[in-house]
C-alpha cells in the first residue's frame, strides 16, 4: 500500500483543483476534453517556446515552465517523450504536486526496467499513473486528463473502472448500456500506482457505487487485499474481470496439489475469498456493475422472470440453469394471489408467461405484476424488447406498469432485452430514473445476476493473512520430507494415518507383517514422489509374501514403510487434499477426487488460506463426486466431522510452518474413519 502522503496525493489526481498539461498535441487535447465536461478548476499549458512565443494552446495561456505556475498543481497530464517524461515528474514532486498521468511509452513494457525504477524515484510521494497510458476521467468533475475520444458524461453518482489496458478503458467509455460511470482510470506498467491504491481512494468517495477492474495481473496481493478490506468498510462492492494465465514455474507440479490447481483457479480462489465477483466477458463486467449500482450485492441468486411470450420464458429458464439461477417455483398463496389478476387462459408459474391479454393496460398489469414482484426472489425481470421502429408506445406502458409494482411493493426489479438493438440508451436511461435495472442479453444478465450475489464480502478473518500472499520461495530452496516424516508430522496436528514401521531386510520386513498384516509395503524416500507409477507399492501383504515383496521393492529403496491396510469401515471414496504455493498469489488449499483419478476427473475445488470449516464444508459439497459421502444409493454415510479435521490438519500445519506445499492422496474417506494412505511435505530449507 501506498505511504498516507501518496495516498493523500492521489486523492488530489482523483478529484483536481488544478490541472497542468505539458506537451503539444496530446495536452491540447486534455484541454478540450476538459473544457467540453465543463471542469470548473484551473488549468495551466506548460510549453516553453509558445510562451515565449505569446502562443496559447487550446486558447489558454501558457507558462513557461513549472516553476513559474501559480501553485503546485493537484493533476497533470504528462504528453512528453519518455526522456523529457522524467525530467517533469522529478520538478513536479519538487514543486509538491499532487499527482500526474505520464503518456509516454518505453519504460518497463519494452524492458527498461532501469529507467521506469529512475521515474519511481523522482515521484517520491506524488502519484503517478502509469507510464505507458491514457490517463484517467473524473464524470463527476469533468477532469479528463485523457487524450483521446471517450463516450462518456457527467453524472452524479456511478461505478469506477479501473483497467490495465488503456483502449479497453477507452472501447469501455463507449457503452450504451445505461450504466452510469464515475471514474475510468488507466494503469498502464504501474510503476507507481496500482489497483491497491485505487480501490482504497475511490472506495472512500460516496459518490463511486461500485468498482469495476479489468486485471491482467497484480502488482502485490497483500496490498490489494488490504485496499479490499477498505472498500468492504465503505460497502463498496466489486467486480472483476481477469484476463490471462500466469506463468508458473516448472517445479511447481512436481505435488498433484499444484498441477491439478492452476494459477487461474487460485486466482479465482483469491477474489472469492475477497468477495470480489469475477466475471469471463465485458458484457458481463457492465452488467454485473449495473446490478452492483442499483442494488448492491444481492442477497441469493434467486429470479422471477416475467415475460409475454412462452419462447422467452424457455430462453430465460435455460440461461437460468446454465448460469445456476434458481427460479424458486410458486408457493400456493403467491401462485394464487397473482392468478387473480390474470385471464383464465394464462398459466402461472416461474417462469411466467403472463401473455398479451392486458397489453396496453397499464392497471391491469401493474396489478399483475405487483402480485408477481411479492415473492421470495430476489430479484424480478421483466424481459422486453423494445422495437426498433416506430409503434412501441405498448412496450412502454408494460415497462411503466413494470416499475410502479416494484416502487409499490419496495422489491427490486430489472428489465431485460435479449438484443442491445431491442433497449436504445434512452430507454436504459429511462428505466434507471424508475429504479429499474437495464440488463442487455438474457444470457449475460444471469450471469451477472449470480456474479452479484456472489460479492459479499469474506467472513473469514482478515488478521494474519499478509504474510500467506508473500509465503512463495524459490522450489529449488526446498527439502522434500520422506512420506513417513511426512505423515509423523501431520499426525501431530490431528490428522490420522495408519500404523507403521520402517524396515531394512527381508528379515525385517517378515517381523513387520506378522504384526501388521495386512500391509502396504511401499519403496521409501524423500526422492519417490509417485510411488504407484513407479511400481513402488504392494498392497494386501502378509509374512509369507516378504522375500517377493523385499525382492520387488528393494531395487528402488534400501528402506520400506510397511503400513497396516487403512481400517476406515466400507471405503466410500478416495479424495485429494493439499497446499501449495503459488508464485505471485501465496498459499491455497486443494480438494478433490483423489486416488489414481485425481488428473483423470479435475474434479478439484481452490479455497485460499487459511479456509474456514464452513469453507471446507462447502468445497466438498461442490465436488461431484460429494453424493458418495452422503449415504449414495443406500451405502453409509462418510464421518464429515473427521473428514474436516483430516483436511484442517494439513492447513493448521501449514499456518505453523514455513511449507511450500503438502500433497496428501489419497485421503481414503470410509463409514467410519478418513485415513491418510499417502503424504509428502516440502518445507522451505532454512526454517527445517
């Protein structure tokens, strides 16, 4: 996070008194783009030869220089080259600007790492955006230091986006979807600001709704966590789009845990743990913010959806199910309350296909609708498709009905169209002034619809988890524990694992099945990570098969683990569980099938540390192979309260120690006990 006087500084960039610009073309720009959104602040041209010229540019004086402005500018565009770029930035700070956008490009995006480090260190605390970007637009003070065009216009209260790609911010700006928009920021190499700085500025600003990021990568987790939790302080919700894989190294899928996990799903295991909805397109990233802005976080994901036309009503019930919306059906009084509103001819249900014999009568179906809205959902949509000719006088009335119910009955509301043709942005805008939400394409709605519900914030302490988002070191620096050190560690912390003993010999191994058989007989060493692909295991051994058992296994290993045969009662399933490091994001918790079907199935669920047992609960129930836990098909039902301790025992472990990653599979899950059959641990070399 950034120091309290560049926070303080950025906050000067965000909202300007004064705006400085330096260059020609590019500053003539910001000028105009300025003066068009009606800035009421002052701004000030620095170009040495038109001053000493007497020229202006955009019709403004200019000033020979920083020194000579009248006062330290709170905001300046920068649209010099990259040399001259450092040099303004090093006078700016000097002078105790605010902050500034720097335009140019050549600095760490063409690997000049050197002179991007030279421009961090002439900013000391003043702000700075970028380089290698835009800049950023304030529609709430009509500051713009932007260049180029943009769509926009002042509001009074919207979404921030904040996004690393400037002609994304720019094609962003364009949209016709009634979605109002308070700020769009620019990052560009975030040298020096990043989203971490942003979120926690604009969150504190009552008049931002919601924030939406276009993320390629981020800059440090920790921060941005942190920046998080200050805009859940200020109930501000957010949504995010991520684009892109990161780059993991090799060693990292030496474990199942990091293999089967994949820097993209830890990714989404990290927003969800922040309560940050993450969404796949640009359409959804706008409508998902539209919902955020109207209503907030939704409280479920539960819809009515309200339509005149039976083909609607199927569409909408597919995307519902494709997107998992519940449609919850009717109670017997909310089915009868709205079927006495309706023609004796309409079916009513949900969805609900109140067909066309009231349409036009605004009473009639503001009736209908009031007693449809009065139901457990939380959320109601009425899917209209405006046409795009003349004679939808209709179609207006029916919306109009539409959001005098919900106004009426206090419920929330949103109008659908299932083509961006079929709601023109006057209509958008119109349904917004009646409370309304407008959603655009009946796919996307449902999607942002489940994606708001899901941005409630985490539960789960905040205390303690800086030093998870900065846990990785390099695997090389690694030492790997035996599978029998391994599992004596984790049975410290509660984790069960079967009876052992570590023999050497023939003669060993025959004492050791007499007593323990039946056995697993398993080659033993830190280097023999997948003993079953290399023929390194024999199972169901007893005394008389030692001599072929030692002649068998002894080739790998001088040393065998002989382990009695888990007793867990009927096995029901093998499962997966593990923590790993992910390089940029820290540490995660793995769960899934297990066993050899562990990369057959992918049937795996990321939570970041530490999890809750509520947490791990619900990981479990989202496996598909949960209903083997839960009494399938007659068989008994798995001991979850042991089940959740086996998995908590790796992840307390994990907290205690400094661990790379522990990979535990399978975890053998039966009617009566849930036994660890294999574990392997590697811990960093300087905390062994």
């Amino acid at each position: 996070m950034a120091s309290p006087a560049t926070t303080h500084n950025l906050a000067r960039l965000l909202r300007p008194q004064s705006i400085a610009v330096f260059g020609g073309s590019w500053a003539e720009a910001v000028i105009q783009r300025c003066l068009d959104m009606g800035f009421v602040g002052e701004i000030w041209p620095v170009h040495p030869r038109r001053a000493a010229a007497g020229d202006t540019l955009a019709g403004l004086a200019c000033y020979a220089s920083i020194a000579e402005l009248p006062r330290a500018p709170d905001a300046s565009f920068i649209g010099v080259n990259r040399d001259a770029t450092e040099t303004v930035i090093r006078e700016l700070a000097a002078r105790g600007a605010g902050g500034a956008t720097c335009f140019a490009s050549g600095f760490a995006e063409t690997d000049d790492i050197d002179r991007q480090q030279r421009l961090i260190d002439a900013a000391g605390d003043m702000a700075v955006l970028g380089p290698n970007c835009y800049g950023l637009i304030n529609y709430l003070d009509g500051a713009l230091l932007w260049p180029d065009l943009h769509g926009g216009q002042r509001v009074e209260r919207g979404v921030a986006i904040i996004a690393q790609s400037s002609n994304v911010a720019l094609n962003l700006s364009m949209q016709r979807r009634g979605l109002p928009i308070s700020h769009i920021i620019c990052l560009g190499n975030q040298a020096h600001i990043g989203h971490a700085e942003l979120i926690e500025v604009l969150s504190q600003d009552p008049r931002v709704s919601a924030i939406a990021l276009h993320i390629e990568g981020l800059r440090e987790v920790s921060g941005f966590a942190e920046a998080v939790r200050v805009a859940s302080a200020h109930n501000t919700p957010i949504v995010a789009l991520k684009i892109g894989e990161s780059e993991r190294a090799a060693q990292v899928a030496q474990t199942h845990t990091a293999s089967l996990a994949g820097s993209d799903r830890v990714f989404d295991a990290l927003l969800t743990s922040l309560g940050i909805a993450r969404v796949r397109s640009v359409e959804t990233l706008l409508e998902t913010a539209k919902l955020l802005h109207h209503y907030g976080p939704l409280p479920d994901a539960s819809v009515m959806t309200l339509s005149c036309s039976g083909g609607e009503a199927g569409l909408a019930a597919d995307a519902a199910q494709r997107a998992g919306i519940n449609l919850p059906p009717l109670s017997a009084d909310h089915h009868q309350r709205i079927r006495r509103t309706t023609h004796p001819l309409v079916s009513v249900g949900n969805p609900f296909d109140y067909h066309t014999f009231d349409w036009g009568d605004t009473e009639r179906l503001q009736a209908t609708f009031a007693q449809a809205v009065e139901g457990p959902q939380a959320l109601s949509l009425l899917i209209l498709d405006h046409p795009s000719v003349s004679g939808g006088e209709s179609w207006t009335l029916a919306a109009d009905a539409f959001g005098a119910a919900c106004r009426a009955q206090g419920r929330r509301g949103g109008i659908v169209s299932s083509l961006p043709e079929c709601m023109p942005p006057a209509l958008a805008s119109h349904y917004a002034e009646q409370g309304l939400v407008p959603l655009i394409g009946i796919d996307h709605a449902m999607q942002a619809i489940l994606s708001t519900a899901s941005a409630t914030g985490r539960t789960a302490p905040w205390e303690g988890r800086s030093t998870l988002w900065t846990s990785h070191k390099d695997p090389n620096d690694t030492l790997t524990l035996s599978e029998h050190a391994s599992k004596s560690a984790l049975a410290q912390y509660g984790l069960t694992v079967p009876q052992s003993r570590l023999v050497h010999g023939a003669d060993a191994l025959h004492a050791a099945l007499s007593e323990l058989a039946p056995a697993a007989v398993k080659a033993h060493g830190a280097q023999l990570l997948h003993k079953t692909e290399l023929d390194a295991v024999r199972l169901h051994q007893h005394a008389e098969h030692s001599a072929h058992c030692w002649q068998c296994l002894s080739g790998h290993s001088g040393e065998l683990l002989v382990e009695r045969m888990a007793e867990v009662g009927e096995e029901l399933c093998e499962l997966i569980t593990g923590v790993a490091s992910d390089p940029v994001l820290g540490q995660y918790l793995l769960i899934g099938a297990g066993g050899v079907r562990a990369e057959l199935d992918s049937d795996t669920v990321v939570l970041m540390l530490p999890a809750s047992d509520a947490e791990i609960v619900s990981a479990i129930e989202r496996l598909r192979i949960a209903p083997l836990l839960h009494g399938f098909r007659g068989r008994p039902s798995a001991p979850m309260g042991a089940l959740i301790n086996a998995i908590r025992s790796l992840q307390d472990y994990a907290l205690a120690h400094q661990v790379y990653d522990i990979d535990i599979n399978p975890l053998i899950v039966g009617s009566e006990a849930v036994i660890a059959a294999d574990a392997v641990i590697r811990i960093i070399k300087d905390s062994a």
